[in-house]
C-alpha cells in the first residue's frame, strides 16, 4: 500500500520528513504539493472541486493508497475518499474540519477567508506569518525548541504571497462540500487529534458519533500539528494502518 501525504496551509512537503523516517515504508512515500504552494501557480476562478480532482491525478496507480492529511491537506483528502474511493484504502485526517451543513456559517466562513487572503496581499507574507502563528490553535506550539519553530515558520515563509492568497480564497472551508456524514463514505477514515487542541478534538469527536466505521484516535501531549509536535506517535499510527489489509466489505457508493 502506497503512503501518501498532503501538508496544511502555509506547508510544504518538508513537514513530514520526520514522520517518514520514523515509518520507513516499505513502497515508499509520495508527499505532494498542495495547488497555491511551491512554485507553480494555480488560474483564478478555480474551483475547490478542480483541485480535488487535480490532486486525484496525482495519486499513485494500481493498488489504493494510504492518504494522510493535515488540516487543509485533510479536507482535500477527505474529498478525494468520498469521490475516488477505488484510489483510497484509507484516509487519515489529522485536524479534519468536515465543512459546513448550512448556509450561514459557510458563506460566514468564506467572507473571512477572503478577508485573510485581503489581508495577505494588503500586508505582506511575513506579518501574515506572525498573525497565524498567534492562532489559538497552535499555542501548544510555544513549549518546543526554537529551532523546531523556527524549522516551520522558513516553510511557511517560503511561499508566494499571492498563491497563498489564491489558496485562501480557492480552499476556504467555506467552499468546500459538507462531508458531516462519514457512514456514506467508502475507504477507511482515520480521525487523528492532538489532546491539547481541545477545538478540533471536539469537533472530531462530534464527527465520528455519525459512522461506526470512522475511527478517532487522540495523541497525548500534542496539539493541531501533530507531525510537528509528536511525530513518533504520528509514525506508529502510520505503520499499523500500513501493515493490515482494509476491509472494504461494507463499501458505499462514490459520492
């Protein structure tokens, strides 16, 4: 079974360097670049869904993979699972946000992406970085060594200001489909959560309580970034969903 991995806003393939060397696979690793990061700009007027099945053309061919994401890369992977499960064994979403059921907070959502992404452009990639590195979510950030922080924040700073801000507008939890109901989707669905990110655990524990086919699996001593933070616990989780075959006997239709 193939590994694959896709990183969060503002990443880069390079976060999960730590976590492949502690897995090892033994088909080895593809980790791709998200659309508005690295060097190859996406068209306005793009659509979530494009990038999802962009991404889907990416993924390796012959026999499903094992697709990890984090954050944004987890929504684009959970998309992927529910419209391309023959190339999906399993999805792990690690800080998953399933998107919105109703109107109100969607397009609330998408207004104030467009705002960030506004203010991306208005103010610069650096101040942009200092602002979202101050985001509750990633406070349980504050106790590592500076060079692991400062590891992160060069790939975070590494970006094109304007692609980011495509990325902003383009993959906006506001304007991704709502994936609140994991029992209609078909390959393995893995929810990972950091104990210390209390937002995201709890939404995640609301969103297995709708399949008994979704796992929740909860990482002590970490937060939203939990290849940052504890990528040994990370890296075992990995392995054992590579070593056993999925049972894909109670498939659902692809979405």
């Amino acid at each position: 079974m193939k590994l694959v991995l896709m990183h969060g806003l503002l990443g880069s393939p390079q976060m999960w360097r730590r976590v492949i060397d502690q897995v090892q696979p033994p088909d080895g690793a593809l980790t791709l670049t998200l659309p508005g990061h690295g060097l190859s700009p996406w068209r306005a007027g793009a659509t979530f869904e494009e990038v999802v099945d962009a991404m889907a053309e990416r993924l390796p061919l012959g026999a499903p993979s094992l697709v990890v994401g984090y954050s944004l890369g987890a929504r684009i992977a959970l998309r992927l699972a529910a419209r391309y499960p023959e190339r999906i064994a399993r999805a792990l979403l690690i800080g998953v946000h399933p998107g919105f059921s109703e109107d109100a907070p969607r397009l609330a959502r998408a207004a104030f992406d467009d705002g960030l992404a506004a203010k991306l452009e208005r103010e610069g990639l650096v101040r942009f970085v200092e602002d979202w590195e101050k985001l509750p979510v990633f406070a349980s950030q504050a106790t590592l060594p500076p060079e692991t922080r400062a590891s992160r924040r060069s790939e975070r700073l590494a970006h094109d200001p304007a692609s980011i801000a495509w990325a902003l507008r383009t993959l906006s939890l506001g304007r991704m489909p709502c994936h609140d109901d994991l029992s209609v989707i078909a390959p393995e669905v893995h929810l990972v959560t950091g104990a210390l990110d209390e937002k995201f655990t709890a939404v995640n524990r609301a969103l297995v309580r709708t399949s008994k086919r979704a796992t929740h699996h909860v990482i002590e001593n970490a937060g939203h970034d939990i290849a940052l933070e504890a990528p040994q616990a990370l890296a075992a989780l990995i392995s054992s969903l590579l070593r056993y075959a999925p049972n894909r006997a109670d498939a659902h239709p692809t979405l």
